[in-house]
C-alpha cells in the first residue's frame, strides 16, 4: 500500500459495499472521494457545511475530529439523522481514517 494511501469502505444507499483508496497528502475530504469514485454523493455547498447533501454514517469505532458548529447546525436541520451522523465534507482524509466504514445516509423525499 502506498504510504499517503488510506483504504475507506463506503455503503452506497443501495447497500452495495465500494472499497475506496483515499489519498492522504490531497488534503481532500470524504465528500470529495466519494465524488471522485462517481459515489452519488452531491455536495451541493462545495464543502461548506451549508447542506447535508453528503450526510453520512460512520459505521466503524473511528476517533473523528468534534463536530463544529456549522456542521452541529446543519445536522440539526438534515433528515434521517442518527447519533453517527457525520457531513462528509467536514472529515478530512487523514491516516488516522485508515479502514474507515461509512454508509451514505438517505436522501430526502423532494
């Protein structure tokens, strides 16, 4: 494996399991790899934390970084939300992510 490479497991909402490479020295984040792996992940705010159109569920016992209020405040207004939910776009790819387990949470019914 190369060194600034983390493996990151994605449940698409289907259920169908996608094994993703993520680059660690990209300074990308899980919003913007599961773009990159033609996920349906929109990300309609860039990366903002301004929508939940990249809402997550971190599956496995990873230590991510503490929400920031931005993104506690668009949780709060996101549906399907549960105590795991996570913005993609605010975890960052970093080693520390390596065998990471996400599913894509629902999207809304427009």
């Amino acid at each position: 494996m190369d060194a600034n490479m983390v493996h990151i497991t994605v449940i698409d909402r289907q259920g169908v399991t996608h094994q993703l490479e993520g680059p660690t020295d990209m300074n990308m984040n899980m919003m913007e790899l599961c773009k990159a792996h033609d996920l349906p992940v929109k990300g309609t705010c860039g990366g903002m934390a301004l929508c939940s159109t990249c809402h997550v569920y971190v599956l496995s016992d990873h230590e991510l970084r503490e929400m920031s209020e931005d993104e506690e405040n668009m949780l709060d207004q996101a549906f399907f939300v549960e105590d795991n939910s996570r913005l993609g776009c605010q975890i960052p790819i970093t080693e520390d992510l390596d065998g990471l387990v996400v599913q894509l949470a629902p999207e809304t019914e427009d």
